[in-house]
C-alpha cells in the first residue's frame, strides 16, 4: 500500500488557480510532478499561473457559478490529460462583513451561488469522470467559518457551512467507490480576497482583530500543502474531515 505523499503525474483541476491560496495549490501540485489544469474567472490571471508551471499546465478561464462553463471547463480537462484524479473546488469569494439584519439579498445570493452552489457544480460535473476511472480525491477549500459564526459575515458563513455539508455528503456517498471529499479550514491567509471589498462600521470592527494578528496570517502556501497532503496516498483513509489550517487561532 503507497503511503506517499506524492502527487506525482497525477491530474488536479483547481479554481480560483488565478490568484492566493489556488495559485499556490497550483505550484505545490506541479512541484510534486502532477499536471494541473488551472481554473478561474480571471482568464489572464490563470494565463499567469499555467504559464509559470509551464508544459504541466492549461489554464482554462470559467466561472463556476454557470453550469455551461463548468461543463466546458472539465471538457477541457478531459481533452488534455484524460482524467481527473483530483479536484481542488477552491475559488470563492467573500461578502462584506455585514450583520445579518444588514446584509442585501444581491450579495446573499452572489456569495452562495459562488461559494457553494458553484462547489457543488464543479462537484457533481468531475464525479463521473472519477467513477468511471475507479477513484478519485476532492479537497474542497471551507474556512474557520464553515465552523464558527463569528469569523465572517452571514453570506459568507451560510455558504462555508455549506461547503461542510457539502463535503461529509460527498465522502460519505462514494466512500465505496474509492473518491475521499475532505475540506481545509484555511484561517487568516494574505490573498487577494478582501481586494476592492468596503467594510461597514460593523464589518470594520469584525476585521480588526483579524488584521492585529500580524505574523500569524498564513501565506497560501500553507494552505496548499495541506491540500496536495490530503490529495495523497498518505492520507488515503482520511474522508469526511474538515481540517483547520489556522496556526491555532480558533483553538481558544
Ligand atoms: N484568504 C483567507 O483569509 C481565506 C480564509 C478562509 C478561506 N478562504 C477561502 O480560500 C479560497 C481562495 O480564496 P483566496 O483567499 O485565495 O482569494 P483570492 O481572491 O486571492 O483568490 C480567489 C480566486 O477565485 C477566483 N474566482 C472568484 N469567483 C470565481 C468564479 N465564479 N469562478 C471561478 N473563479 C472565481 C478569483 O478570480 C480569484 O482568482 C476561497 O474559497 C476563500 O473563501 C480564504
């Protein structure tokens, strides 16, 4: 039985590979020697991406709220490498902090169509391709607030709460069939997330100690070892699990 934690050769599809945490999953991939078919919304920031892995790696611009796109974004998968052996359902965005008797339905409905229905159809388009190859892993990216209510705003997690969900239904379903569904529970991790988003006086205040931690914000890169960990043989009977990647923060 293989115990490595190498991905090597293997094929991962990631979303939101253009920027932070999915970019970094991208590089940690291709520097284990799997190919890596590279997602996101932004089509120059994946362009980006792919072309510094070089040969091991497409970019394919789409939007995983849209079902068309997330069809013709698995197509292209398919087309150059033959399979998926391991998704990374990784893109998200975040809402604006807001309390939930502030919060506009606009947003309500833009972060759950992104961050979880958009999961889910990445999700439910990559499990035939790894029924029919026999196995397969999915590492979907939750947040300390797919644990806790008092991380983010509502929107946002309502919707990580859901990629739990999400994640526990999925190992549980196809355990028999060799796919494993874990998730990481990244904590504060410097990215582009916040990029453009304004802060109400509530969101502001939610921020601060966030922001105080300093040098116990996470860089993407270790998130993304914890994925490409999670993807690999040596955790081969982890299923189900949520893990926390927050250097301790939400431990207190
Ligand atoms: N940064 C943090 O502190 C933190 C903490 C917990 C969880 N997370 C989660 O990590 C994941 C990655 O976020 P990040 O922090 O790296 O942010 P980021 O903004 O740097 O990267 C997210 C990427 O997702 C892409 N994206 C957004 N909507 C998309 C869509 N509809 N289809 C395809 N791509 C789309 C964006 O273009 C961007 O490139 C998210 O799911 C986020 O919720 C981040």
């Amino acid at each position: 039985m293989s115990t490595s934690t190498s991905t090597s050769e293997r094929v991962v599809l990631i979303t939101g590979a253009g920027s932070g945490i999915g970019r970094a999953m991208a590089m940690a991939f291709a520097d284990t020697g799997a190919r890596v078919v590279a997602a996101d919304l932004d089509s120059a920031a994946v362009e980006r991406t792919a072309a510094d892995i070089g040969k091991a790696a497409v970019a394919v611009a789409a939007d995983i709220s849209d079902e068309a796109s997330v069809a013709a974004m698995v197509e292209t998968a398919i087309d150059a490498f033959g399979r998926v052996d391991v998704l990374c359902n990784n893109a998200g965005i975040m809402d604006d902090m807001a309390l939930p008797a502030n919060l506009a339905i606009d947003l309500w409905e833009r972060v759950l169509k992104i961050n979880l229905t958009g999961t889910f159809l990445v999700t439910r388009a990559v499990l035939p391709h790894m029924l029919r190859q026999g196995g397969g892993v999915i590492v979907n990216t939750g947040s300390e607030a797919s644990l806790r209510g008092g991380t983010a705003g509502v929107a946002y997690t309502a919707s990580k709460h859901g990629v739990a969900g999400l994640t526990k239904s999925v190992a549980w379903a196809y355990a028999k069939d060799g796919i494993r569904c874990n998730a990481i529970l990244p904590g504060p991790t410097i990215t582009g997330i916040g990029r453009g988003t304004s802060f109400d006086e509530a969101g502001s205040a939610r921020l601060a100690p966030v922001l105080a931690l300093g040098d116990r914000i996470a860089q993407p890169e270790q998130m993304a070892s914890v994925a490409v960990f999670l993807a690999s043989d040596a955790a081969s009977f982890v299923n189900g699990a949520l893990v926390p990647v927050d250097g301790g923060w939400a431990a207190g």
